[in-house]
C-alpha cells in the first residue's frame, strides 16, 4: 500500500452504510471512481475486492437509484472519504532538465 491507501482493496473508512437490496445485505462504499457494493467479508482484507474493480459502477448508480437511493447526493456527502494515492512526498527533479532551464 502506498501512503497507507489501499489501491484494490476495500477499507472499514469507505463504507458509507449497510443496504438492503432485494432482501441481500450490502455494503454501500465509496472511492475515487465513485460509489460501489460489496460484502462485509470483502472489507479491510489485505487482497483486492472484487466488488470494487470488477463492477460497472454505471450499473450499480442504476439500481441505486431504482431502489430510492439519491446517488448523487449521497456520493456529495461522502467524498471526503475518498483517498488518492500519491507516488511520493515531493516530484522529482531532472537535474539535466533543471540545469537546461537555469541558462535561458
């Protein structure tokens, strides 16, 4: 994991809410590509979810709303659990590059 986010996985501070979709138990969940169902026994494991790579989200938004979710609103509420990954703490520099521009 980079930066303590996990880039596959699912984690305990991106699930939303616990849904009832047709009798089957969900958890509703959020990341940077938006909102997405899995299972609780997908959460804080060390392995990618499923739920979370293999899915298309359109789909899922569709029977959300189907089922009297606000989508958008609920995806508004909740960016603030969304976590980027960041390659490092600062961007490299090309000294070749830097120097180049230094003389013009």
């Amino acid at each position: 994991m980079l930066d303590g986010v996990n880039r596959f996985g699912t984690t305990s501070d991106m699930v939303i809410q616990e849904v009832d979709l047709n009798g089957e138990k969900k958890l509703l969940a959020i990341d940077s590509k938006g909102l997405y169902l899995t299972e609780q026994s997908r959460v804080d494991k060390k392995q990618a979810d499923v739920n979370r790579y293999g899915v298309d989200r359109q789909g899922i938004w569709d029977l959300l709303e189907e089922n009297g979710f606000a989508t958008v609103d609920i995806f508004e509420e909740n960016k603030h659990r969304i976590k980027t990954v960041t390659a490092g703490k600062s961007k490299m520099i090309n000294p070749l590059k830097a120097s180049k521009r230094a003389m013009k």
